[in-house]
C-alpha cells in the first residue's frame, strides 16, 4: 500500500521490537523496512514508521490509534495482547502498550450506539464505568 501521509512513532531505540510486536498482534501486517534508524511496517494495510529518536520525547494520550472491534473476542484479544508485558489498562477502552503507545479498544458499532439521542447517555455512562469496554452492556444500555 503506497500511503501518501503516515504516523510517525519516535521510540528510544526500539522500534524494531515495537514493530515486531505489532506486526505479531495484528493480521494482515508485516514489516517493509528496516534500517537502525526507522522501520517501516504495515498493521492491517496501514503504514506506520518507528523512528529510533532517542530519549528526547514520550508517547502520550494526545495521540492514539483506535482499533474498531466486530466482536468481545476482538475487543478482548487485543486488549489482553496490547497489555501484556508490561502495558497498562485505562478508562473507558484505553491503554497503553509496553511502548508507552495510546491504544482505543473500541466496539465498532459504538457510533451508532452513541447516535441514538435516548440512549446516547447511559451508553455514555456505561463506557465512562469500564477499562474494558464490553460490547453487551453498551447494547443493553
């Protein structure tokens, strides 16, 4: 895939097991460069590079990638695999890696869950209750 704009992740000389890591979680996903200081790789088609930077900058919740989930195995596949190893659970269907990467764990049909004015609030506040986000509890709300 020839991607005109694509991130850029400065890591602290790990890109390359960052990479590695992410390729592993995902399908579809392989690694198309790799020098010591950038790699690039695809996750499910979309191109990514990982700068070897140096200490000079750390990830933050300003910038996170979502991954739109058709079921709870999705949603709890990732989320296990994302936080193993040293990553870290947050509210309402964030985490971070053992990166330190911003990930949104998220229902695909939490739109049009969230487009329904009756229900948009309980949804809300059933989303604002869970590290995990669970699909059936968002329908049922």
């Amino acid at each position: 895939m020839n991607n005109q704009i694509y991130p850029c992740l400065w890591f602290d000389g790990n890109a390359k097991a960052a990479a590695d890591f992410y390729v592993s979680v995902f399908k579809n996903s392989r690694i198309l460069t790799d020098n010591p200081m950038v790699v690039i790789f695809e996750v499910n088609g979309f191109k990514i590079m990982g700068l070897n930077g140096g200490p000079h900058f750390n990830f933050n919740e300003a910038v996170s990638l979502v991954v739109n989930c058709d079921s709870q195995e999705e949603i709890d596949h990732y989320w296990e695999t994302l936080t193993s190893d040293g990553g870290k659970e947050s509210m309402c269907g964030w985490l971070k890696d053992k990166f330190g990467f911003s990930w949104q764990i998220v229902p695909s049909n939490l739109g049009e869950l969230m487009s329904d004015p009756d229900r948009a609030q309980r949804v809300m506040q059933a989303v604002m209750g869970m590290k995990k986000l669970d699909i059936e509890i968002l329908q049922n709300a």
